[in-house]
C-alpha cells in the first residue's frame, strides 16, 4: 500500500482554511495535526500558500505547528 502525500493532504486543509473564509480553525488545525506527525517539505507548503494568496495563513500554520503544545 503506497503511503500517502502528506504535503498534499496538508495543503487540502490550508485551502479550506484559506478559500472557506468562516475562519475554518479545525481545518488549521487538521494540517498542524498532520503537519506535526508526518515529514513533509515546509517550503513547499510555503510556496504553495503565497501562489494561493495564503502567505498570512501559512505564518499561523508554521506557529501552530512550532508550538510543542
């Protein structure tokens, strides 16, 4: 069984964040959930939130995910 992309799976959950716009926090706190578990490229989630217009976004996913909480 292929393991899956979690970069992906994060990124769905920053876009219903991003693009729901009713202040969705469980899914921000979906993607730090998953973010924390699994390795993944966080330049390239980086990335993927400015192309989307999400850099503030990505600022209050990062500090979720560096809290140790």
């Amino acid at each position: 069984m292929k393991e899956p992309d979690w970069v992906s799976c994060t990124e769905e959950e920053l876009w219903k964040y991003v693009y729901i716009h009713f202040n969705a926090n469980e899914c921000l706190d979906q993607a730090a959930m998953v973010a924390k578990r699994h390795k993944f490229d966080l330049n390239k989630v980086k990335k993927w939130c400015e192309g989307e217009g999400g850099a503030k976004h990505f600022e209050e996913f990062k500090n979720r995910i560096e809290k140790k909480v």
